[in-house]
C-alpha cells in the first residue's frame, strides 16, 4: 500500500438511544437496557473505497453527555489517493446487542458523513461529525485525522538525485501533509535563521499557508513530467519559498538560495532518517528559475487599469514590468508573502498592494518588480530598512501603493 489514513474518534455525545425494536422497553424497565455504541467506518476517494473498518464498543452515559472514546482506525490506502482533491469520511455507529444482536443483528444509533480536503487535514486534524438517524439529529462524534506518508517516500527522499523530479515532489508533497510538518520544517531550519518568539510565529504561519499552496499545485501533476516540466511548473512556488527564508534571514545576507539548499536538505534527511542525496544543480535551477514576460503588450496602461492596478505613482517605463508581474501572479495564483492572500482574485488586483521596482538590464522589461501588503511593507521598512526578497536597501518612498 502508499500510506496510511488514520482516524481516531476521540469523543462523543448523544448517544443515549438506538433504534427501538421489540423488547426495548421491557429491558429498559429492567435496568438492563444499556447502550454501547461501536463504529464502522470507511474511506472514499473518486470511485475508490477502503474495507469497512471497526471500533470495538464502549460504555456510552445514559445521559447523552460528552465522554472520551479513544477508538483508532488505520485505513492502508493505493497512490491513487495521494492525488485526490478531496476523500470522504463515513460513520455507521451501531448498539452492541448480546443476545438480541445475535438474532437480529446491532441495532442503528445513527449514520454520518464528512468530506476532507487532504491538503488542509494537517492544519485542522480534529474534525466533528454529527450523526443522523431517520433524519434527526443522532449524536456527535469528534474524530482527529491523520495521513501518514508510505515508507517509499521517506526512501525516495533519501536518495532523491536518483529519483526523476516528479517523483520527489510527489514524496515530498505526502510527507507535507502530516500533522506535524510545519514543525518539522521549523526544526529544519538552518542556525543562521535563529528568530525571536514574534518572528518565529509569523513564519509558522507563512511556512502553513505555503506548505498548503505546494500541496494543492502538486495535484495538477500527472506524475509523468520531465525535470523541466516540473520546474516550469512550480518555480512560482519556489520563489515564494525564497521570500519566506528572506523575510527571515538577517540584514546582509544575499545567499537566500544557500539557505533553501541548506533548509531543504536537514528536511529531507531528518524525513528520511539518514543523510539525504540532493541533486543541488536541479533544486538551484527551480531557485533561480524566472518566466520570461512582458514584452508585446499593446496599452500596459489600460490593462492594468482594468485588473484594477492604479498607475498613478508610475512612470511610463514602468508600466509594462507592473503589467508583466501582475499577469504573472495572476497565471499562477500567486500569493502576497505577508498575508498569504491572492495577489490577483478574478482577474482583479487585492486592494491595499504596492510595488517595489528594481532595474535590471538582464530582465525583458528593464525592472524586476515585487509585490507586497502596503501595510505590511511600510511596517518592514520602518523596522528592518531593506527589501524582505532582495536585502537590498529599501526607502519609505520606493514603496509605490497600486491599489
């Protein structure tokens, strides 16, 4: 199998009562009429479906109040399922009868179901399902939501220079997706990006939202691209890891690239439990891959009017590089690096945006253009003084506000 889903229901509520049959209520005015529910579960994915899984049962109060369960269910689960874009949840929760079950089987306390994005599970990995039974409210569940990479990807982590990149970004991509792979990164991180307690919270949160963002581009991929195909596709995504580690990185450094290197390669060899391989040519060419734009647009000025980008803080000769890094966010769904908010949403730009231009002979458009949060920017400024990707000298008035 390719990893492991694992579902623990942790608590549960309102499970006093199952369907009524014949001699409930002689066994209730008894005092022998208790209920112990158990659970039945599966997974779903596509047209793809795990074994029904079960719990063993326990004392539920008659009450109907909260108690831990502690029940755990693992799912093994096929590649397949690491390429899904969502998979489904479904609880049977059930009456443990002795000799009634015997004859006439457990009796329903209710059904339930959920749907999962697997790309967000590890940032939320508690989830609650309420039960139904006859279309009435049944009782609650509170389950926590694991995946587990499968052993070939810590393997293909290891020797990663031998693997097609494809292949590494999809073992990558799984290993991401556990609970506790923000942290893991975080531990990663090489000794120069010592952070104070503010800082490293805030990373945390960008490290989150990208580490989502990868995730989700990954199940665009088919599995079958060359090295080029996959850097073409995800250097977007590499430059924003590149603005992270800058916006954390002390003045004066310029070797964001060495960084990531750095970073990538603690990660995969603390995944892998061995010191990794990594094909350095290969991750620097996705670091310093740019797409090649700008060049050809007819009225730069009226095309970003209607994105919504005001040009009033811009010179002529700059409007066709502004055009060219927007049309860029905007084709791969870019993210601002302090709010993790699109840069371009349905075509138009997010309000409250500034640029940073930087000439650069080297580049189609003479100007190398960065986008940030107004807010966000003048408040780096005032403190740090330089620009968070670049480390170079930053001005309050090379902030330009566009929308």
């Amino acid at each position: 199998m390719d990893g492991t889903v694992i579902v623990e229901i942790q608590r549960a509520c309102g499970l006093s009562n199952s369907e009524y049959r014949l001699f409930d209520v002689t066994s209730r005015i008894l005092g022998c009429r208790r209920v112990r529910p158990y659970v039945n579960c599966k997974l779903q994915w596509g047209t793809a479906m795990t074994e029904s899984r079960g719990t063993s049962f326990v004392e539920a109060p008659e009450d109907g109040s909260w108690f831990n369960w502690g029940g755990r269910l693992e799912f093994p689960v096929k590649a397949d399922f690491w390429r899904a874009s969502r998979f489904s949840i479904s609880m049977e929760v059930l009456d443990k009868r002795e000799l009634q079950g015997t004859l006439r089987g457990d009796s329903l306390i209710g059904t339930g179901e959920i749907f999962l994005d697997p790309n967000t599970v590890a940032s939320t990995p508690q989830q609650g399902i309420e039960l139904f039974r006859n279309g009435k409210s049944a009782g609650e569940l509170i389950l926590a939501v694991r995946m587990e990479a499968p052993d070939q990807a810590r393997a293909i982590m290891a020797a990663s220079t031998c693997c097609p990149l494809t292949r590494v970004v999809h073992a990558l991509a799984q290993v991401l997706r556990a609970p506790n792979a923000v942290e893991l990164l975080m531990a990663a991180r090489p000794n120069i990006l010592q952070l104070s307690e503010d800082a490293e919270s805030e990373v945390h949160r960008l490290l989150k939202a990208w580490v989502q963002r990868f995730c989700q581009q990954t199940l665009q991929l088919s599995g079958v691209e060359t090295d080029d195909q996959i850097i073409s596709a995800l250097w977007r995504l590499a430059r924003s890891a590149q603005e992270i580690v800058a916006c954390c990185a002390p003045s004066g450094t310029d070797d964001v690239p060495d960084i990531v290197v750095a970073w990538l390669k603690t990660f995969f060899s603390s995944c892998a439990g061995a010191e990794a391989q990594l094909n350095e040519e290969r991750l620097r060419n996705l670091l310093t891959m740019r797409e090649q734009t700008g060049a050809g647009h007819a009225n730069p000025e009226e095309e970003l009017l209607q994105m919504g980008v005001q040009v009033r803080n811009l010179e002529s000769s700059m409007l066709p590089a502004v055009l060219a890094r927007f049309q860029e966010a905007a084709q791969g769904s870019e993210d601002e690096v302090f709010t993790c908010e699109q840069i371009v949403q349905d075509g138009r730009a997010l309000p409250g945006l500034s640029v940073i231009l930087r000439r650069s002979p080297g580049a189609d458009t003479g100007f190398h253009v960065f986008i940030y949060h107004t807010v966000s920017i003048r408040e780096w400024q005032a403190n740090s003084l330089i620009d968070p990707c670049t480390r170079a000298a930053l001005r309050a008035e090379d902030i330009l506000p566009v929308s």
